[in-house]
C-alpha cells in the first residue's frame, strides 16, 4: 500500500514536470496554482481587427525588468501576431529605481525588444518615478518634449506630464484642442483623474484644472495609470476614463469594491489593454498576464453622435 502511495507520488511529479516543460517548450511558464503565464497563456481575440482602423496597446508602470513584467511582454507579442498593433502607449513610471544605460535595457529594450523588432513605436508619458531626461530617449519618441500631441489615422493623442499641470501646459494644451478637428481626441498620462483605488484614487487637484479643458474641447478619451491594476470608470461628463497601470507591478485587490466610479475593474493579476479605433466605435480588449480576457467592449464616439443628432 505504501509502495503504491510512493509510485503515486513519483507519477504526478513526473506528471507536473512534464507539464511545465510543456509550457516551457512554448516559451511559457506554469505558475503554482498550475495557470499558464506569459508566452504559455492562451491568445483569444475580441477586437475586430480590421486593416483600416487605428490600433494600439495601452499599459503603464512597467519599469521593473522583473519576470512578471517578461511574462506580460511575452503575451503582449502573442497578441501583435495575432492583432497588429502599430504602436503602443506608456502612462508613466516607465522607469523605477535608478535611470541608467543599464537601467533602459533591462526595464525597457530587453522586456519589449521582440516588440521592438516588429516595429511597434512606443510613446511615452512621464510618471512620479520617471525623470525628465526620458524625453530624450529615442524609443520613447518623445522629441524631447514632456508633452506632446501625435496624430494617427483620424485619431489626436495628447501625452501630457501630469507630474504639474502649469499655466504653460495648460495654455499649450488649450491652444492645440482649439484647432483639433479630428474625429477623436484622446489624452493619456501617468496620475488618473477618476480611480477607485485604495492606496491612491481620483487625483482631484489635476482633475479640476484638466477636466474643464477636456469637457469644452470634446476630448473624448483619457488613458493613465498610477495605480498597479485595471479600471473602466463609468463615463464621466461623457468622457471615457481607463486606468492601465499593472504592466510592471500590480496591487492585489486594491480597487474599493463597490465603488460608484467601477464600470469594470480587475486587480488579482498584471494586465494590458488592446485598443481598436475607427471613425465610429472604439473597441478595446483587456488581458491579464494568465492570458484571460478581463473587459472588453465597444464604445460610441461621443461627438459623432451628438453633432449627428444637432
Ligand atoms: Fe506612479
């Protein structure tokens, strides 16, 4: 009896091995529980993925260079194979602890490298944790400015610093959206004006002095980060708020449960976020590093809408 409770054992050991040696042929790896990460985690597809269309990844405070963060690139490549992003938005704190040469390889060029090769342009936005010289680092693409405006297909993107929200940023800001025709307008940066988080939630003082910019100029979207999970806030003054920051590090179960401002929200694993955007809809899709699909959806374009219906 006891010999067969051994060669049990020694069974589900081998069993367990070859498993993890089966995820790592893919390039995976099994987590304890036994959840496939990284390259291991299963591709599921939700945007529609059209030719045409503006696409593009989201993720934020990724600048550790620790396993996880690997293991979230690894899928991010998974799923460019799968949808073509063209490029890929970083709303701060790209970089933590110390800055240098050694620092933007480990934390940034070796993590994304694959993304790198397959042309994915990066744009960044600086964070609490980010010095400003990152505005001079060629894969940022940020032309040596803390805030810039970049357009793609009929979309305006607005990186701002949200580290200070001065008069002259403000002025810049104002200046640039008062000319903007385009059909959409979306603002991404580090501190979020909307969030349900624990440890951090709504930055108030930013939000009184950018919200009033966003509401008379039909800024339609705005990305951030900060806090180390996912959140869809529900519309506010019908703009559409996301928070993506768990690219690098993640605060388990920081989201205040039941908070009115959660549409959706997800904080037990890191994530990033798919976005698709034609004249009409923006679609986006929300991955965890074990390879689940924790939102997805699609979104009317506020502004079409309402100058159809005037
Ligand atoms: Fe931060």
């Amino acid at each position: 009896m006891r010999r067969s409770f051994a060669t049990l054992l020694v069974a589900a050991a081998l069993l367990a091995a070859s498993a993890s040696l089966a995820a790592r042929a893919q390039g995976g790896r099994q987590s304890a529980s036994g959840t496939r990460v990284g390259a291991g985690a299963p591709v599921t597809l939700t945007l529609p993925n059209k030719d045409d269309s503006v696409r593009f990844l989201l993720v934020g405070d990724t600048g550790t260079g620790t396993r996880q963060q690997n293991e979230l690139a690894q899928l991010m490549l998974r799923y460019h194979q799968a949808f073509p992003f063209e490029f890929a938005l970083l709303v701060g704190d790209n970089m933590y602890g110390s800055e240098k040469a050694a620092d933007y390889k480990k934390k940034f060029e070796d993590v994304y490298r694959p993304l790198l090769d397959r042309k994915v342009k990066f744009y960044a936005s600086l964070g609490n944790h980010d010095e400003s010289n990152q505005r001079f680092y060629e894969h940022f693409n940020m032309n040596g400015e803390e805030y810039y405006r970049i357009k793609k297909g009929d979309v305006a993107f607005y990186a701002l610093n949200s580290n200070y929200m001065d008069k002259k940023q403000l002025q810049w800001l104002e200046e640039q959206l008062a000319k903007d025709t385009s059909a959409w307008k979306v603002a991404f940066f580090h501190h979020p004006p909307y969030s349900s988080g624990g440890k951090h939630g709504s930055e108030t003082s930013l939000r009184e002095v950018i919200e009033p910019l966003f509401i008379k100029y039909g800024v339609n979207v705005v990305l951030a980060g900060h806090e180390h999970f996912y959140e869809r806030i529900k519309p506010q003054k019908g703009i559409y708020y996301f928070i993506s920051g768990a690219g690098g590090k993640l605060r388990k179960g920081d989201v205040k449960k039941g908070s009115p401002l959660t549409a959706k929200a997800y904080d037990a694993d890191m994530s990033f976020m798919l976005v698709e955007m034609t004249k009409e809809e923006m679609h986006f899709q929300v991955i965890s590093r074990t390879g689940e699909t924790v939102d997805s959806g699609v979104l009317p374009n506020q502004r079409r809408r309402s100058s159809a219906s005037n």
